[in-house]
C-alpha cells in the first residue's frame, strides 16, 4: 500500500502541472514516472484524486481522447464542461484535434518543493 500510495503522489505531481488549456493521457503521464506499463494504475490515481481540489482531473484522458474518466465527476457532464469553460472543443465524448492540446510530461519532471 505504501508503494501506491507513493505512485499516486507522483501522478499527482504531473497532473498538477498540466497547463490551462491541455490535456495529457494517462500512458504519458505513466512514461514520465518510468512506468509505461502503468497506465491503468495512473487511472487509479486519478480515479482516487477527487477530494484533492488542487490536482485537476479533469485534464486526464484516454490516449484517444476521449473522456474516459467523466464518470467519477460530479453531474453528467461536468469533465466536459471543466474542459470546454478552458477553450477544449468536445464532440461525443472525445476532444477535437488532441494533438493541438496535448501536454506530455517531461520524463525528467521536478517534485514540488525542490
């Protein structure tokens, strides 16, 4: 327990320095930590991170796109429109022209605090 609990701060890390405006998936932000293989446990990370109102979830998506996480949000739509209200267009689910708002993490990225 203590090593995921270790993962989910170091997700949280990442999320937290997603631009205004972007988006990243949960298999980079997985890469950026050293763990490609650990996608689903970045889900996991994010899934857990709704109390946290400092890491914005919302910013997470599948590497398609789509927003594959909305239901853990409060409402139906609010992922989509905490999306929107930052200029990201949204059709069916899954954003439009992911390439021009996605954000890959360094995989050399600082903790907070250093």
């Amino acid at each position: 327990m203590a090593d995921e609990h270790n993962f989910f701060e170091r997700v949280y890390i990442v999320v937290r320095q997603i631009p205004y405006g972007s988006v990243t998936t949960y298999g980079a932000i997985a890469k950026a930590l050293g763990a490609a293989r650990s996608a689903r446990m970045v889900g996991w990370a994010m899934n857990a991170s709704h109390g946290l109102d400092d890491v914005p979830a919302h910013r997470v998506v599948n590497r398609k796109g789509l927003l594959s996480g909305k239901h853990h949000f409060d409402g139906t739509h609010l992922m989509q429109q905490l999306l929107e209200s930052e200029g990201i267009e949204i059709v069916d689910n899954q954003i439009v022209n992911l390439e021009a708002h996605l954000w890959i993490p360094k995989l050399d990225f600082e903790e907070e605090g250093e």
